[in-house]
C-alpha cells in the first residue's frame, strides 16, 4: 500500500496524528506523574526510591506486552487486539487514581503498561502496513514529532494539575486520553492488515516465529544498537526527578519547564533526521548520531566527576545527548523491520521488547545508584553509548556477509 499517490495530503497527516497519540500514549502515561512523585511518597507513607519502582514496573510491564501482542496483532488483525489494550489500560488508570498503598500502585502500573504497549506495538506495525520501506524513516520522523510532544506537554501539565488537585487526577486524565485514543483509532484507522489464520498461538510457534526473526542480521544488529542507545533516554528519565528536585532542589513545577525543554532536543533531533536522510542514508545517519553521541557522554562524565557542572550545564549536556538519540531512533527502528512484511507485528514486538527492557535495566540501576550525585546516571549514558556503537561497527560485518 502506498502513500501519497492514494491518499490526499489531509488523510495522510491525519493517519500520522492517530498513530503519534498511538504511540505517545505509553510516553505520556511515563512523564505525566514524574513531579507528583514527592506527593506520592507522602501520601502512600513510602520513600520516592520506592515510588520510582512504579516506574520501572512500568516499563517491564510495557517490555513483557510487546511480545504478547505481536503474535496477536500478526494472528487477528491490528484493531481488535489494539481495543482490548486500550481498556486494558483504561482500567487501570481508574485504579491508579484510587490506590492507597505503594504495593499495589507498582501492581497497576505494570497492568496499565501491559494495556498501554497495545497501542505502541500495533502504532509501529501500522506504519510498517502503510508505508513503503523507503518512506518509513520519515514517516517515524514524524511519528516522533507527535511523540516528542507528550514530554513536552505531560511533565508540565502533570506538575500543575499534581499542585492544583492533586496526583490522584493525573490518572484520571490519562484515563480520559486513553478513551479518546480508542475512539480515534476506532473511527480514524483503516484496517490495515488482514488477520492471518495460519499463525498459531501455541507456545513453540511463537517462539519459533520470533526466533525467525531475532535470526536475522540486520534485525539483531540496528535492534539492539538502537535499544542500548536509547536506554540512555530511559536513565535520563528515571534519574531526572531526583537529579533536578533532590540535587539541584527545583520546585515540581520548574521541573516540568525543565523536561519540556528537554524534549525540545528529542523533536529537534528526529526533525533534524529528516532534512539530512535527503542527502544521507540510514546506516550513515545512525554511526555519525553514535559517534557524536560517545564524545559527548564521555565529555560529560569527566565533567561531571570533576564537579564543573551547575544546573544550566547540565541541562546543555543533556540535550546534546539527547539530541543524537533523535536523529539515531527512526533510523535505527526503519531498518530493523525492514527485512518484515508478513510477521511485521512479531517484529515490532520484539524491537520494543528489546529496548523497554534494557530500559527497565537502565532505571533500575539508576534508583540502586543515584542518591546525591548525577556521576552513576553519566556513567550509565557513556557506557550505553559507547555499547550502542561497538554492537553496530560488529553487527554490521553480519549483515554484509549474509547480503
């Protein structure tokens, strides 16, 4: 299926929102509670170390969905498992708002993922349905765009509604987000794929078709290149409510003007990448983000273990960084499902599957080693960096040898 030639300029922007808030939706429901942590802790009588654990709840429950859903998604179509999601996370967002102890928050959290990660698998196999293989980097560019404006508008949204009434009514508002994305799906998304009756839903066929696909050189290679980089993103999130409210003591709401500009940098990125794919490919854009990407984490950590960073510094070195992962992300995600067609779901599932859990990893460690330095959360970024550019320099032989 095509793009522009069957599709007039207004359906093609409208098919690019609905897949953003598709896939803005689990970014959302990340960012959006972030200044309400302090008020968590308070009100649930816990610490907020033991609050972030709602975080990464979250984002093993998100990692764990991914692969539930792609054999869904390749076996009974995108839209009916994509719904069952969606109430999935609509109820537990109810829940969310009415939770009493910390135990069964990081309980909802995980189930509100799980429901959440429908919609972020079926966005991204939507895109690989539609799109051409060619157009998909732009297409992810953009999807970005609209991605990138949920850290904008949730940190800052969340920090006033979190003063004003409350962290309880964060929940319910993403309970209200989640109900219009359902209904613009439902009216606004074609069915873009037909269900396929030969998948089985068996244990060993899935593994099977998901050991299909993790086989192939290009798909482990640009998957696990993007996922280690990305994780930088997910430590820098995990870490950001301790670094600029603990650290450099900044009120809930300046915290949230801070993680809105921030994201500034992500969008800049992926709309960056999208004026230079008209004169470099996808490999180049990814090793030029990388190497970029290791000189400044690795600037930023002797700068930050000789403590010559203030907060403005900070919040520079940070966007640089950040930067580079929006130019590196849609390139990374294009040409790991390009190999896909027919089990496009699996492999989205599997990409997400991938990167969630090493972010899962990466904010774990950050809750085990930032206490009142940003050094661990540097280390973490430099290591994930240099990482990221080792697998894609060794993967990229594989690939060559298996063309």
């Amino acid at each position: 299926m095509s793009t522009t030639t069957h599709k007039s300029k207004k359906r093609y922007l409208q098919l690019i929102l609905i897949l953003g808030s598709l896939t803005a939706l689990g970014p959302f429901s990340i960012d959006m509670y972030l200044p309400g942590f302090s008020g968590i802790a308070t009100d649930l009588n816990t610490t907020v170390a033991k609050v972030a654990m709602t975080l990464s709840s979250y984002f093993i429950g998100i990692s764990a969905g991914q692969l539930l859903y792609g054999p869904l998604l390749d076996r009974y179509g995108r839209k009916t498992p994509l719904f069952i999601g969606l109430m999935v996370y609509i109820l537990a967002s109810l829940g969310c708002a009415f939770v009493t102890d910390i135990d069964t928050f990081i309980g909802l959290r995980f189930i509100q993922a799980i429901g959440s990660c429908a919609a972020t698998v079926a966005s991204i196999s939507m895109v690989r349905d539609l799109f051409e293989v060619k157009e998909i980097p732009k297409v992810l560019s953009m999807l970005m765009l609209v991605v990138g404006l949920s850290p904008m508008l949730a940190p800052t949204v969340g920090g006033y509604v979190t003063d004003a009434f409350g962290w309880h009514v964060v929940f319910l508002i993403l309970m209200v987000i989640g109900i219009l994305v359902l209904l613009a799906a439902h009216f606004g998304l074609p069915h873009t794929y037909e269900p396929d009756t030969t998948i089985s839903l068996k244990p060993k066929p899935i593994i099977l078709n998901f050991w299909s696909v993790i086989r192939e050189p290009q798909f482990y290679t640009y998957a696990f290149t993007g996922a280690i980089a990305f994780s930088g993103l997910f430590t820098y999130v995990a870490a950001s409510p301790i670094l600029f409210m603990d650290i450099f003591k900044v009120d809930a709401k300046t915290y949230g003007w801070i993680f809105a500009f921030m994201s500034l940098s992500f969008i800049g990125g992926s709309q960056l990448n999208s004026l230079l794919l008209r004169k470099f490919s996808s490999e180049q854009m990814i090793f030029g983000a990388l190497i970029t990407q290791s000189v400044i984490s690795i600037s930023f950590l002797a700068l930050a273990m000789s403590d010559l960073l203030g907060l403005y510094e900070t919040i520079g070195m940070l966007f640089m960084f950040l930067v580079c992962l929006g130019i590196a992300n849609p390139n990374t995600a294009a040409l790991t499902l390009a190999p896909f067609k027919r089990n496009a779901g699996s492999a989205s599932a599997l990409m997400g599957a991938v990167q969630l859990g090493l972010g899962a990893v990466a904010s774990f460690a950050v809750g085990i080693f930032l206490t009142d330095s940003m050094v661990p959360m540097v280390a973490i970024m430099a290591v994930s960096s240099i990482t990221a550019l080792l697998v894609l320099t060794v993967g990229k032989r594989n690939i060559v040898a298996q063309d």
